[in-house]
C-alpha cells in the first residue's frame, strides 16, 4: 500500500436518519446531508486529491458519543456515501477491504478513518 489519507469526522447519523424514502424514492435526509458537509469540509481541509479509480482499504476507529450499545456494522454504509460524495473515491464499490474498530469514548463522538490505496 502507498499513498494515504486521514479523516477526523464527527459521529454519523443511523442509517434510519440518514436516508429516507418516499414512495419508491429514496433520498438523504437533513441529518445525512449534513453529515455529508462535514465530510467535504474535512476532505477539503486535507487537500487530498482523491484516489480517482484505484482499489481501496479503508480503516476506521469508531469514537462513541456515550455507553450505549451499537452495532458498528450501521456506521459504514453513512460514511461510505459521504467520502464518496466529497470526492474521496468514485464509487464505494472500489473498496476491497474495510474494517472498523471501536475507539474510545469521545465527547459528542467522532470517526478517524484512513483511507489507502493498494
């Protein structure tokens, strides 16, 4: 693996408050979207070019706001779109390895997550 890029995001919304639907439409909600504006101002805090078409791992270490219990597996699909979104990648499919790591408590909770390219 080579080049890489670190993020410090805040803590997603659910699945359930980032995504809605209508009808047979689904859209990103106010949470998701956002979520998606912090992505893209971190991303371009970095000044990271992106990795364009390359294959990807992605490492993410899961700060919680609180004790309460959750599933980590909730957190990827949220964060995924986001980077995607903010031009880290150009798709998620890109993605050949993903792993995500509980970290500890963090006031208000957040996400460092590195991405590489293989």
């Amino acid at each position: 693996m080579s080049e890489s890029l670190l993020l410090n995001l805040p803590w997603p919304p659910t699945v359930n408050h980032y995504w809605g639907q209508r009808g047979k439409s689904r859209f990103v909600k106010r949470e998701g979207l956002l979520f998606r504006v912090a992505v893209l101002a971190e991303f371009r805090r970095v000044r990271h070019r992106g990795f364009g078409l390359s294959r990807l791992r992605v490492d993410i270490v899961a700060c919680p706001p609180d004790k309460r219990r959750r599933d980590l597996d909730n957190l990827g699909k949220a964060v995924c779109d986001a980077m995607g979104h903010a031009g880290a990648y150009a798709d998620d499919s890109q993605i050949d390895d993903f792993r995500i790591h509980r970290g500890p408590l963090k006031k208000g909770g957040g996400l460092i997550v590195e991405l590489w390219e293989m």
